[in-house]
C-alpha cells in the first residue's frame, strides 16, 4: 500500500486536478476519482503518463509511475470520429501511440523532440494530440484556445493588482500604520497569555484527554488505520479537540436571564466591574429580561482562563479559547483576527507540512474559502498572531486578490509589511540562531504557498455554506448567509467503509435471536437476557479502552453457557471470555484495542435496537426484522458534499449517534455506493434510519440505481417517495422489487422533509443486503 499524489491534466480542456490516491484501491478507484473531478466516466477514460506516454492500464504499476498524467476523453455523440480514433489508439502499442502524442514545452510552446536539450528545458510540460500531418487535430486546437484563455485571464488578474496598488496610494491614510499597528499589536499580548503554565494547567483540567486520545484512534481506525505515526495520532486528536469544543462551548447571541433563565433583549453598553476587567472585559453589553425585567450582564472577556469556566461567548470568546487549547497540548497555533469582524484558529500539520484553517464556531477544518465563498465575506485583512511573530496571511482565504487589494486602505503595503516584520523580530529576540533559522524557513514556504494560491482557479462545482454560528437575523446583518445552492454538486474524496464488524455483529446476534426462535423462548426471557448483555457491553465501553477488563456476574455468565454463539458476538467485538483461569471469570479485548473500541458501540446500539423493538412487540422473524444477515460492507463511498464529522461512510459505521450530513442536500443530493472487491450484488432490500434530531432533514423523495459499468449508465432499482420517519432512529426496511445486478449502487435523494425552510438533508444509517458475486 503507497499513498500517492497524482496530477491530471485533462486534454483538450487543459485543466490540472491533483488526485490523492492508494495504490492499494487499484485503478478502478482512481478512475471513480477523475470521474468525480473531471465528469469523464470511466469507461471514457484514456489515461497516459506524461513522462513516457505510456497508458496506464490494468498491469501498470501504480507505484512508480510518475505522479504527472494526461486525461483524455474517448468522446460520443457529434465527436464519433474521435471516439474511434481514440479507441484505435487505446489498442495500439507504445510506439504508435507516441507518434498520436506531442510534448511541448509549457512556459515556449515549443515541440520536445530527439533534438530537444532535455537538460536545460523548464520542467512543465504539457502533452496535446495531434493529427495525422501537420496541423494539429481539432482537440489540440481546443486545448490551444483554453490555454490562451487562461493566460489571458492571469494576465487580467495580475493588470487589476497593479492597478488596486496604484489606485490605494490614493486612499491610504498617511499616520504611518499607525491604525493598523494599534488594531494587531493588542492580540499579541492576549497570545502570550497562552503559554502561561498555571493557565495550561488549568485548562487541561477541563478536557476528557483519554477519551479524545480514543476517539482520534477510532476515527483513524475508521479510515483503516489501525497503526498509526505519532504526525497521523496528532492530527485527528486535533480534529478531536475541535469537536469537542464545538459541541462543549456554547454561542451567545443574548445571554439568559440571570434571575428567571428566560429570553432577554439588549439595551446598551455598561461599564465593566473590576472584577471584570480583571480578565480582560473591557466591554460589557446589558440586557433586560423580556419577562421580569432583570438586568444582565455579559461581559466580553478576553482572557482564556476566564474563558475556560464561562465556556461561552461569540465568534472572538471561541476563537480566543479554542486556540489557547490548541496550544495546552502544544499544536503550533495562531489567532487569526479578521479584520471584518471575525476570528479563527490556524494549526501547523506536521502531518501535511502546513499551516492548516481551523473555525470552531462552525466546526470546520481546512476550507479557507469559507468566508469568502460561503458566505459572501468581502475580506481584506487576515492577520496570523503567535508568539513566534505575526503574518498576514490573507492569500490563503482569497482567490480574488485584486479585489482584496482595493478594499486594503488602512495603509500601504510596503507599511503592513514593516510592521508586521518588526513586531515578529520583538518576538524572537531570545530564540537561538537554529530556532531563527527553522522559523525563517517555515515562513518562506508559506509566503510562496501563498503566493501561487491567489492565482489558482476556484473549483465552482465545490458548494460551501453561508455561516451556521449565531441567529438568523444577526448572520443576516452581516451579510452572511451566503446564496444556498442545493442542485450543486460538490468534490469529496472517495472513502472506504471499514464496517466489517458491523456486519460480523449483526450476524452474531441474528444467530442468537435465530436460537431464540428455534427453541421458542418467551420474550420475557429474551428481554432479560439482552438486558444482561447490554449490561456487561455498557461496563466494557465505560473501561478505560487500554486496559479493558470486566469481571462477570453470575447471570452474565449464564448467558455464555446457554448461548454458544455469544463467544461469535465477543469475537466480532475482538473481546474474549475467560471463564475456566486463575481468578474470577471475566471479559476482556483481544487483540488490537482499537478494534474493541470500534467495535462496542456499534453492539450496544444493536442491543438497543433489539431491546426496544422487543419491547415495542416487534419480534424477531428470521431474515425480516433487524438485524440479519447479508449485510454488504466494505464498500466505497462518494457523496455530493459532506460535514466534517458527518462524512459519508458514516452511514455505514453501525452507530446510531453518527450520520452523513449534505449541508446544502434538501433539494437535491446523491451518495454512491461501489461493492468491495471487484464484486457485483443483487441487492434484495436495504434499510434507512433517521439521525438522532432534526426531523426536518430527513429524507423523503428518493430513487435508488445501480450501474454494472462503474457508473457511466444507470438502472433504477426501486424508488420511493412522501416517506415520513416518524422519530429519531428509526429503522424502515425497504424490499427490492427489481432484481439488478450491480457493481455501483447510487441513492439520488431529491427532497427532504422541508427542503423549503430547510437547506441541510441528513441520514442516520443505509444498510443493503443481497447476494454478491465476482464480476
């Protein structure tokens, strides 16, 4: 397994698409990838190295190819003559192949022959086909014409830069930077603050550390890594960290009363208390309650400490506390101040080797084009702050610099520059020459990175939401909504489902309800049974997961000698039981402790299910009620948009809590399934659940398809539509009246709930079940 890093230029549209990909996934997983960046399916898919022009089919070493590639569309319709041509070429051998194919020189345009200095051309290449004599084919006239155009478009760019500079000197104001020295310098000492160890230690005190450090190896077991670098640990503990402070921090738009707990409504600005300036609340708003007309009070406090016992606040209060906690457990972290009124975080990623966009108010991770996208934001300055100096780092969250720079009037360039250079030089007047050198470094990676993304092209079919933090009327004021777009599609990566346990457990536990029913036991037993057993699940979990040990009782050993297939369930659980050694009998994992901790959820939510389906007097029947066997899994999975934490194959992981949310999917998303392993399945029935909230988004139009070519046709399998789940979690099975088989299964949603007050669509669980065959 080699993780690799592709670049495909399509031709004739001579666009670049940078794929991340697992050699291990094969190449049909890596055409699903193109065909979701470029719409080129991948039956129509030529795909040539660019260094050789070598085509990369099924024996081609995914390994050691170089990473530079050439897409090119085996077109129908009015193109049939290339789409022959292009056929022809896919059957003839190398040598042939390359007469069809010239290399030019990107930056010259100039052909690369035998001739060609290889030593002294610039390292960009392009390949275009070309025709049979001398004049380039209609394809390469069109790859030609697209190139020109985007030079033409740069070089409009880089016209509208000079002339916003120009343009600014006008209307800077002359105090020397005076304004804008006083906006950044007081957020310096507010970071300082952070590295304060009596702080540090304080907030520490407040985070469930072994239960995030699990919940990072579970989300990295969910992506198949079960052993993991120290970089890849960091990182999704991290990502924990943000989850957790978005779902433990609360926004206040106006505080509640302090006297009745009821609405309030603001009525001016007080004076702050010492009390209150003692931790940085240098502005306090008043509020009299709509009911008993108290008065309250809510301080702005800036100081962290404070921050961590409040645990509330708007966008500064989050951003100001989530990067000091970022920096408790020693994340290379900067408060990022925006000058039109927002804050943020930025963590450097050993992992990535970058400085990465983190926004704990919206609970989102590495999408700097939020604000200026999403949700509408006309920016103009975007300072990084931290105790090793100050950056600006606007670049990052623009792809519209020009327009940036004439909105930049505080003062001039060369100004900001200077200011920001001399304050981080105060900053790291006691680092040794090494530390200068290592920062100096870091700093003129991310100046160039910065440099070159403000010329990148905006991916348009990417859909990202307006802002989700605060009141609709106060987002509203500040332009903030941004312009929902629910027929838009967006890229996601293509993920693996790893829920073979899922499917191991739902298997052990058919087999004992299968028992039950045999040997006609009453319900009442069954209940009491599956109590105990949820008991000693819930003891297990509650464990601490690196030591995970519980000694049985007698009624739970009982469940072990008249259920032979409850040693099936722990072994789905990676437990085992110890019932005949030295001591009292007890559970405990077996084997890699991640897969317990993976595994445990997923069983304690099916005993639940069972538990209220039985008492309910929804009993079970061999292979109608949940769960039962032929469960698919293993799949892949490639969604229309997804959330952070509620990606795709989250539907697929067994847990009740978990889902996959499409933020702008009410009026329209899609999910695509691909059977594991090269296999196709005559899907019998599938099963959907509602998330745990939010009736509203759930589904309630939908057609489900299947395709035997990877995805380039489609053949509808069921469709349903006016579906009303009628609570949380709840389970609706779903009999296939068409018989299909299919490699790809694709759900096209076409209406939630309220698509017209709501934007977001979401699903708790999606289970298939049928026969699967190799291809």
């Amino acid at each position: 397994m080699v993780a690799r890093r592709f670049v495909v230029r399509e031709v004739p549209a001579d666009e670049e698409h940078t794929v991340e990909y697992d050699t291990e996934d094969g190449l049909d997983v890596l055409r699903f990838q193109i065909f979701s960046l470029t719409s080129v399916p991948p039956d129509l898919q030529k795909i040539v190295v660019e260094a050789d022009g070598s085509v990369v089919n099924d024996g081609t070493d995914l390994e050691s190819i170089p990473e530079g590639l050439c897409l090119m569309s085996i077109d129908e319709g009015e193109n049939a003559d290339s789409a022959s041509a292009a056929a022809t070429a896919q059957e003839k051998s190398d040598e042939e192949l390359a007469r069809l194919i010239e290399i030019e020189v990107d930056a010259d345009g100039s052909v690369v022959d035998d001739g060609t200095d290889l030593e002294s051309i610039s390292e960009v290449l392009r390949l275009v086909p070309i025709g049979e004599g001398d004049d380039m084919d209609a394809a390469a006239a069109v790859a030609a014409r697209a190139q020109e155009k985007s030079d033409e478009e740069l070089a409009r760019m880089i016209q509208a830069e000079e002339e916003a500079l120009l343009l600014q000197q006008y209307s800077i104001q002359s105090d020397g930077g005076e304004v804008f020295r006083e906006r950044v310098e007081p957020y310096m000492r507010q970071v300082l603050k952070y590295e304060d160890p009596v702080r540090q230690e304080a907030a520490l005190k407040t985070v469930p550390v072994d239960e995030l450090k699990e919940k990072a190896l579970i989300s990295l077991a969910k992506e198949g890594i079960f052993s993991s670098s120290k970089n890849e640990e960091d990182h999704a503990f991290l990502l924990q960290l943000l989850l957790w402070f978005k779902q433990s921090f609360r926004w206040v738009n106006a505080p509640a009363c302090d006297i009745c707990d009821r609405e309030t409504s603001m009525v001016g600005m007080g004076n702050p208390l010492p009390s209150e300036i003692e931790f940085g609340a240098s502005r306090v708003e008043i509020y009299r309650c709509n009911h008993c007309s108290s008065i309250t009070r809510f301080p702005r406090y800036n100081d962290p400490y404070k921050l961590i016992q409040t645990r509330k606040g708007r966008c500064g209060e989050w951003a100001n506390c989530f990067t000091f906690y970022c920096r408790v457990f020693g994340y290379e972290a900067r408060l990022i101040l925006d000058f039109t009124d927002h804050v943020w975080t930025e963590c450097f990623s050993n992992l990535y080797g970058r400085w990465i966009h983190l926004d704990p108010c919206e609970g989102v991770y590495d999408n700097p084009l939020l604000y200026e996208k999403g949700w509408n934001k006309k920016l103009d300055y975007a300072i990084g702050i931290s105790k090793d100096g100050v950056h600006d780092i606007t670049k990052r969250y623009t792809r519209k610099w020009h327009e940036v720079l004439s909105r930049r009037t505080i003062t001039s360039e060369d100004t900001v520059s200077a200011i920001l250079m001399n304050i981080t030089r105060k900053c790291r007047s006691g680092l040794s020459s090494n530390e200068h050198l290592a920062l100096e470094k870091r700093d003129r990676k991310e100046s160039e990175e910065l440099s070159k993304a403000t010329y990148l092209e905006v991916n348009n079919s990417i859909s990202l939401p307006g802002r989700q933090s605060g009141s609709v009327e106060w987002r509203a004021a500040r332009s903030e909504l941004g312009q929902a777009d629910s027929l838009s599609c967006s890229s996601c990566p293509i993920r693996r489902c790893v829920d073979a346990h899922v499917s191991k457990i739902h298997d052990a536990l058919s087999a004992i309800l299968s028992h039950f029913c045999d040997n006609n036991i009453p319900n009442e037993r069954i209940i009491e049974v599956f109590v105990t057993l949820r008991s000693l699940m819930q003891n297990l979990k509650d464990a601490n997961f690196k030591s995970r040990r519980v000694t049985l009782d007698q009624k739970s050993q009982q469940i072990f000698e008249i259920l032979p297939s409850a040693e099936r369930l722990l072994s789905a659980i990676s437990l085992k039981a110890e019932l005949h050694t030295v001591g009292d009998p007890s559970v405990a994992t077996d084997g890699n402790l991640i897969h317990t901790s993976l595994a445990l959820p997923v069983a304690l939510d099916a005993v639940d299910e069972i538990l209220s389906n039985y008492k309910s007097n929804i009993f079970y029947t061999k292979g109608h009620q949940f769960p039962r066997g032929n469960r698919l899994c293993s799949g892949s999975v490639l969604a229309s948009s997804e959330q952070l934490v509620c990606v795709a194959t989250a539907a697929f992981d067994g847990i009740r809590l978990s889902k996959w949310e499409e933020p702008d999917g009410a009026k329209g998303c899609w999910l695509m399934y691909k059977v594991h392993g090269g296999q196709t399945c005559e899907l019998e029935s599938y099963d959907l659940m509602s998330a745990n909230d939010a009736p509203e988004r759930d589904p309630m139009d939908w057609v489900l398809e299947g395709s035997t070519d990877q995805g380039s046709t489609w053949n509808t399998i069921d469709a349903r539509s006016s579906v009303i789940f009628g609570s949380r979690f709840c389970r609706k099975s779903f009999t296939v009246d068409k018989r299909y088989k299919a490699n790809v299964l694709r759900f096209r949603f076409l209406r939630g709930r309220e698509s017209s007050a709501n934007p977001r669509f979401q699903i708790g669980s999606i289970d298939f079940y049928g026969e699967t065959h190799m291809a």
